[in-house]
C-alpha cells in the first residue's frame, strides 16, 4: 500500500518535472495550453528559477503529503474499532514530540534559502539596458519607450469576433508590446484609475498596477517569440478582459520596429513620462 | 462560589419563555445557538446557490449568462462575505461555541446573556443588509477584499458597498460583542476544578479565536470607516489625489483579513479534537502542546499580513521578512496534525459520520496546507498570486477544510441538541458524495492556477476549458452533497431516533454528555467538580462527578 502510494506520487512528480523541461523545445510562445498541470515554460531567467524552486517545492510537498496520509491510512488499517479493541492510553511522548517540531523547521529552513535568494534575484535587475514603463487603465494598457523619445501607444484587445487566425481568445491585443531579446528591460507599472496588475506567466512577471505608484520589475526575454497575460487584480467589468500580449524580436529586428513604430504612434501625444525616471517603488 | 455570577439574571432562569418571546427575546445559550445554526444554514443556501452559478458560467469557456459581468463580481463577493461572516464565523462560534463552550466548562451558560442576545440580532441585521446591497444600484463588484479605488466613490458610485460596509460593521460589532462574552465566560465561569489546562481543547480554540476577534475586527472597523468617509464626506484616507494611498487599505484590511483565516479554522481545529479523541477512545495525544500550539497559531497569524500583498509593491526586505514569518505557522501547524494522528494511533476507532468528516477535514488540511507552504515564499507566490492556485489553496486549508469541521460537529452534537439522531447510513453516503466533489471541484483549480488562469473571471482563454469543466461537474457532485444536508436535518428532526444522554460510549468524556439529550433548558444548575488529572475528559480518568 505505502509502497504503491510512494511509486504513484514519484511517478506523477517526475512527470511534472520532466514536462516543464520537454516544452521548452518547441517554438516560444507563452500562453496557457489544454489540460496542463505544471506552470507555463519558462523564457526568462526569473521563471527558470521559479521552475526550479517549484520542483524542490513539489518534491518536498509532495513527500509531506504522501507521508502524513499514509500514515493516516495505516492508522485507519491498524487502529480501527474491530482489529483493536482496547485503545492505549499513549497521550504523551517527549521525544515524538520534539521530533515533530524540530523537523519541520529543518525543512522550511530548506525551503527558505533557496527562496530569499529567488526574492533577492527577482527583486532588481543588475544593468538595465532599457525601460519600459506600463500604465493600465480601465481596460487596457499603455506603453511608454522612455529612451525612445517617449513613444507611447495603447494596447487595446481584439474582440472575439475579429480575431485573425492564431491570436488566442481574451489574450491578443491590436498592439502588442514589443520588446528586443536578450536585453534585461526594466519595467516600471502604474495605473491611472483603479488598480490593475501587469501579468505574464511564462516571463514571470506580475506587479501591481496601483495608481500614485510606480512599482519596479525586470525582464529579459530569452527567445523571439509571443508571450501572453492577463490583468491580475480585480479592475472592474471587463477585468476578464484585458490581456498583456508581448513580441519579443531579435535585436535588430527591435530596432527596425522601433523606427516604424515611431512613425506609427508619432501622432499620439503620450502622457508625460518624467516620472518613469523616478526612484524605484522597491 | 460561581452561583454568585448567574444571580444577577436568576428571574430569568425561573421561567420559560415561550412562543416567539422564547427566541427574540432570548438570553439561552442554547437557543441562541440555535439561532446562529440556522442563521448559518440559511447562509450557507444562499451563498451555496451564489457558488453553483459561478462554476455554471465558468463550466464552458465564453460568457453563458452574466452579459452583466458586474453582476458576476457582485456574486463573487457575496458569495466570500456570506460564507466568511454569516455561515462558518455564526455556526462555529455564536453556534456551537454558545452551545457548548457553557456545558463544556459546567457554566450554566454565558456570562453576558442579553449581550449575548444583540450579538445574534446584529449578525442577523448585517445578514440582511449584505443579502440587500447586491440588489442595490450596481452592486458590490470588488471581491471580499473591497479594495479601493474600486471601491471608492468614483467606481462604485451607488450605495451598495456603502451597503456592504455597514453590513460588516453590523456583523462585526455583534462578534466583538461574542468575543467579549465568550472570553469572560471561559476566565470567569468554569466549574470548580476546571482549570485552563483541564479545559477540553474546543474551549480553547473558542477562547484563541475570541482574542483574534477582539483584536482584528476593531481594525477592520477603523479601515471600513474610513472607506465609508472617504465615499461620503470627502477624505482621503486611501485617495492618491488627497495624499491618501490605496495600500493603506491593504494593510489594514489583511492586519484584520489574515487572522480572520484563523478565526474560521481554530474553532475547526477544536471540534476535530473532540471528535478524534471521542472516536479512537483516547485522550488527546499532546494536550498542552495543541493548546498552546493554538495560542502560538493565533500570535503569529498577527504578524504575516502582508503576505497577501506581495505583488503589491512593498519592499523586497519586508517580502523577506513575511516569508520567513509566514512559514513559522506550518511549525505549530504541523504538531497539531501529527498530534491529530498519534490521537489516533493505539486508539480503537469507530468511523462514524463525525469521525469520518475528521478524516476528511485531515485530508484537505494537509493538502490545503503544503500548498501553504508554497505560497509563503514571496520569491514563487507572486506567479500564483490571483490565480486559481489561491482559490484552490484556501478553498482547502480553510473554506472547505471549516466545512467539513461544520458538518462533522452537527453530526456530532446533534443528538445532543435536538434529542434525536441522526441516520448513520445517510450521513454516511452524504461525506462519500461531498468529499468526492470537492476535490474533483478543488483539486485541479491548481492546475488551471499554475497555467496561469486569474482568479474573479467570468471568461477565461479557451487553453482552461479542460479543468475548468472538470472543477464545475464537481461543483454539481458537492450541490448534491450539500442539498442531501439539508435534507438529512430534516430526516434527523422528522424520524431521528431518540438520543441518548452519551450515544458515543466511553470515548465521549467531555461534560456535555453527562447532561441528557436534548440538553434541558437550563444545564449545570448544579456545577460539577472536575478532578485532578483531566483534560475535560473525565471518566477516561475517573474525574467527572456531579457536586451535591
Ligand atoms: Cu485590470
């Protein structure tokens, strides 16, 4: 019985594990897919740290779990009315009880360095190359290039009946953000309205979007490709509906899109932006 | 010597009141807890309904029938406020602590009787008014946690979350009322030899939660107050515009919202020590360790709040500290669970329908628990943070995990309260059909969590459909679990066998079962002497006698 329990739950931890490492082949694309059980592939040195701090956790908890429920069940087994009639009166046992106390906290002490290191990581970009500052509004989001001139353009969602063939549903938006590989980009977020939370599962990303703030995060995106969010607080009626959608290009590839892209949104007078500069919310 | 405290209200004990008197007026610890059960029952119906219809409108992908997406926010927060503060907080502690909180300690019944009666009125008031703001203008749209500027004037311009404010306001004047009552009852009025290490650790979890409540709702009063203030007379407490700040609120409301968690699942812890050790035929394993286990629970749950707001932008160094804070609880935690099993062991256990909801309760506390202990982190919670993840997490640790602590008491003390029975087959059948549909419900909202799915949608990506319909067919199997609930008190009250005074055997040593079934009106008119030895388990050690 123990043994099977042990097998199952070693198999089903291994394909948790091996699945977020097989996926990572394919094309990138962040974006949730069918009956997944694992965290969306990484493509950001945050997530991939992430996928490694979850399998520590999975494999910890797991064990944890398995453990206390088979012990439960052999209670269930071994103590029940009819193959033990006459109960002990066992209600004290020092050593049990110190035992139980002192191992947990070895665990969580596990667990927690590995986890103040991800924060740490996480945190703060060492040498941000670039800033990218995002401002979310009831229901979209805005973009401002602060070392390019300001440009700033909105990124409104496609409705269901107008999307193009591939652009996934309550994800895709007319303008995407668009941002070069390989570069570490900070992002500062803000919000003009209600509270809002920037959000990209696959880059691991998500910071508040809180009006009269301006709150730090980084990425570097590892691979050209597409990567998909969704507004992550609550923000009103269409909060459903206010996807992050972000195209990550080769180097160059940025450059040339940011000379178009100029030209696309010159017309657009964005909000000031002197406050992207500002201190950092962390 | 503790006949003097009950003198004041003696003209009172004389009589019955009958009729409609007998439960407006009331100032009976048991009526009032009756009152609350069935406060709690109602609640529960509505807030139930409020659940079957988001997984039906999340059961396919695409909007089925909320084209008025605010009304699908107004259910999601209804449904959070209903089962916080009108279904688990009214049955745990205004109804079985009021019940059984007296007879466990031989207190003739509460120390504050007519207090006792406004904390039920004003629960009953806010219930109503919550019922009503969800019918007034727009509705409250903002989830449970009312976050501003959502919730301000500008965005929720109509006078339903002001509704939603003095709702609470009601509910919680009436359980800080509760919490007074319930603490000065258990310092003041046990019977002679019942000492705070001999009470029976139901009594200390009521008492653990009575300190949170008193010490987190003037809190949430302050920050709702502010709220009202900032809508209605122009402040800004929480206005950027005023030099107010959004995160004031957060603080605030998760320095109340955090031990709130507690105060639903300590009384749950109680009722499953009672119910374990009664079914294995064992004291407790470990009695002062889960008391204080208990104690060390509801302090440090003061100190983690700002674990919910990780995302929010507060500093990396305060991130670190409520990591390792809020990883402290899974210490205490984890001795009540191995407690919990060690009860067990060497025990002789029957697996009635009480024990058997113990059983579950373990189950999802454990689950609900590891995924705790993921979320503690700030490095890896702030990718789940707003995901299915959490509502899977806390649907276990503590929605469901108090729900099944709910069902295990009523089967439990039933026979207790109303003299009759209940039908052990069904019962039976009810925990299969509930257990099984809450973790076919709950159990892949992980996944949908780790892809990515938000929480507080009507519509999601097509990619969730798969578990999304899943969780909603186990939505269906938990209605049918639930509804077969209610049927059962009905059965119970319709064709229940006559109780006996202790229909448990040896296993059942607390003092409730030295009284008959129902227990009369008034109960240890006449206090009982506990003897040395006892933790409020007396025959175990041949303690309990009545006093001439
Ligand atoms: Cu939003």
């Amino acid at each position: 019985m123990l043994k099977k329990l042990l097998a199952l739950a070693l198999v089903a931890a291994a394909a948790v594990v091996s699945g977020a490492g097989q996926l990572r082949a394919e094309p990138a694309n962040g974006e949730p897919t069918p009956w997944a059980i694992n965290l969306q592939p990484a493509f950001s040195p945050v997530m991939e740290k992430v996928h490694d701090f979850h399998n520590l956790l999975l494999v910890i908890i797991i064990s944890v779990t398995v453990l206390v429920l088979a012990i439960l069940a052999y209670v269930m087994v071994r103590f029940n009315a009819k193959r033990n009639p006459v109960p002990s009166r066992t209600s004290h046992n020092t050593l049990l009880e110190v035992v139980w106390t002192a191992v947990p906290i070895m665990i969580l002490v596990v667990i927690a360095i590995p986890s103040l290191r991800l924060l740490f990581f996480s945190a703060k970009p060492e040498n941000p190359e670039m800033t990218l500052k995002v401002t979310g509004h009831q229901w979209y989001w805005t973009y401002t290039y602060p070392d390019q001139e300001d440009m700033t353009f909105d990124s409104i969602p496609i409705a269901a009946d107008q999307l193009k063939p591939g652009q996934p549903r309550l994800l895709a938006v007319d303008n995407p953000v668009v941002l070069p590989v390989d570069t570490t980009v900070q992002v500062l977020v803000t919000a003009d309205d209600v509270i809002h939370d920037w959000a990209v599962p696959s880059l691991g990303l998500k910071k508040d979007a809180t009006p009269g703030r301006i709150n730090e995060t980084w990425v570097r995106i590892e691979k050209p490709g597409t990567y998909y969010g969704m507004c992550s607080e609550l923000c009103g009626v269409n909060h459903y509906f206010m996807p992050i959608q972000i195209e990550a290009l080769s180097k160059e590839d940025y450059q040339a899109w940011v000379k178009q892209a100029k030209e696309q949104f010159a017309a657009k007078d964005g909000p000031a932006t002197s406050l992207a500069r500002a201190d950092r919310a962390d | 010597m503790a006949y003097a405290t009950t003198a004041g209200h003696g003209e009172h004990d004389d009589h019955h009141p009958t009729g409609w008197r007998r439960w407006i007026y009331s100032t009976n610890h048991k009526d009032i807890g009756t009152m609350y059960i069935i406060l709690s029952l109602v609640a529960a119906l509505i807030g139930g309904v409020m659940s079957w219809m988001i997984r039906l409108e999340l059961a396919e992908p695409g909007i089925q029938f909320f084209d008025n997406t605010q009304f699908y926010n107004v259910l999601v927060t209804a449904h959070g406020f209903l089962m916080v503060f009108f279904v688990v907080m009214p049955a745990m502690i205004g109804g079985f602590g009021n019940w059984f909180v007296p007879l466990m300690i031989g207190a003739p019944d509460m120390a504050f009787p007519r207090m006792n009666n406004i904390s039920f009125w004003l629960t009953a008031a806010g219930l109503t008014l919550l019922v009503s703001s969800a019918f007034v203008g727009e509705g409250p749209g903002t989830g449970w946690t009312v976050y501003p500027p959502l919730s301000s004037i500008a965005y929720h311009p109509g006078a339903a979350v002001d509704f939603g404010i003095l709702a609470l306001h009601l509910a919680g004047a009436g359980s800080i009322l509760g919490a007074i009552n319930l603490i000065v009852t258990v310092f003041n009025m046990r019977a002679p030899g019942m000492t705070l290490h001999r009470m029976p650790l139901f009594v200390w979890a009521i008492l653990v939660t009575a300190f949170l409540l008193l010490l987190a709702l003037p809190v949430l009063a302050g920050a709702l107050t502010m709220l009202l203030t900032d809508r209605n007379f122009g402040t800004s407490f929480y206005a950027v515009s005023g030099g107010g700040d959004p995160l004031l609120w957060q603080h605030l409301f998760w320095f109340f919202g955090h031990p709130e968690v507690y105060i639903i699942i300590l009384p749950a812890f109680g009722i499953i020590s009672q119910i374990i050790s009664t079914f294995s035929k064992k004291p407790v394993f470990g009695y002062l360790g889960m008391a204080y286990a208990m104690c060390a629970i509801g302090f440090v749950g003061f100190i983690v709040w700002a674990h919910h707001m990780y995302t929010s932008g507060i500093g990396t160094n305060a991130r670190a500290y409520f990591t390792v804070a809020t990883m402290i609880i899974a210490v205490p935690t984890g001795i009540k669970i191995f407690s919990w099993l060690a009860t067990m062991w060497g025990g002789s256990i029957d697996f009635k329908a009480p024990m058997m909801f113990a059983l579950g309760f373990l189950w999802l506390f454990v689950i609900g628990g590891v995924t705790g202990v993921v979320l503690a982190n700030a490095g890896i919670d702030f990718v789940m943070h707003d995901t299915y993840y959490v509502v899977a997490h806390f649907h276990y640790v503590m929605a469901i995990a108090a729900i099944f602590a709910m069902f295990g008491a009523y089967y439990y003390w039933i026979g207790k309260m109303s003299g009759r029975q209940y039908s052990e087959r069904l019962a039976q059948i009810q925990f299969w059909i509930f257990f099984i549909g809450v973790n076919v419900l709950f159990f892949p909202q992980h996944f949908l969590g780790l892809g990515g799915m938000p929480r507080r949608i009507p519509d999601y990506p097509d990619a969730f459909a798969g578990w999304n319909m899943v969780s909603s067919v186990g939505a269906a199997i938990t209605m049918v679990g639930t509804l077969m609930f209610y049927y059962i008190i009905w059965h119970t009250f319709r064709y229940g066998k006559t109780a006996e005074a202790n229909p448990w055997g040896e296993g059942a040593t607390t003092l409730e079962w030295t009284v008959p079934s129902p227990a009369p009106f008034h109960t240890h008119e006449e206090l009982p002497v506990i003897g040395a030895g006892d933790h409020g388990h007396g025959p175990l050690h041949g303690g309990v006698q009545p006093a001439e």
